[in-house]
C-alpha cells in the first residue's frame, strides 16, 4: 500500500492521526514485550536479531488476536478473514536469538577475570 495524493489537508490529518495512533499502539506492544523478555534492557542494548524476533512475537500476536476475536465477534469477519497464514519463521528467529544471546554470554562469561586466578 502506498500513500495516497491526498485532496485536502483535512484529509492528510486524518491520515495522519490514524498512522499516530497505530504508531503509538505499535510501540506500546513492542515495549511491552521487550520489557518481558529482556528487563532493564534498553533498545540500544538488544542484538539486531533480537530486536527482530520481538518485532515478530508482536506481529503474529496481532495477528492471533485480531483472528481469536473476529472468531468470537463474527460481525467484524470479512471475506479475507477465512485465509489463514502461520508465521512459519517465527520459531527460527526465537531460536537464532536465543542461540545468539547464549554465545554471548558464554563470550562474556570467558572474558571474566574471574577465570585467572
């Protein structure tokens, strides 16, 4: 999808108040499960592949609740909401970060002065 050439200003602000608000709830759902996963962490301190595999929890969780409710309320299904798609990745990627973190902690844990005495 691209953004449109919009008509009006009016119509801009609509726009953009509806990406604001997706935004917000977007980062809000990231936080969180950063949060959950890696406490006192701040982004900057998350491997990119990390940062990737949260991103994917978030995004197949939408996907699982926003299916789990049009299930329950049936007025919000659409045609399109018939056609499921697992996430197949999902579980690679929780495992290539897990294995990741692993190694470095192992690294760091081997760099301890600790070990020379």
């Amino acid at each position: 999808m691209s953004i449109p050439h919009f008509k009006s200003n009016h119509d801009w602000e609509d726009f953009t108040s509806i990406f604001d608000k997706q935004w917000h709830c977007r980062r809000a759902l990231l936080n969180r499960v950063k949060d959950d996963m890696f406490p006192n962490t701040s982004w900057n301190g998350l491997t990119a592949k990390s940062i990737e595999v949260i991103n994917d929890i978030v995004t197949n969780l939408l996907y699982e609740v926003e299916r789990q409710f049009k299930e329950t309320h049936q007025d919000y299904k659409t045609a399109d909401d018939d056609i499921f798609i697992p996430y197949h990745s999902f579980k690679e990627s929780v495992a290539a970060a897990l294995k990741e973190a692993l190694e470095t902690k192992k690294e760091s844990f081997e760099e301890s002065p600790w070990d020379s005495e």
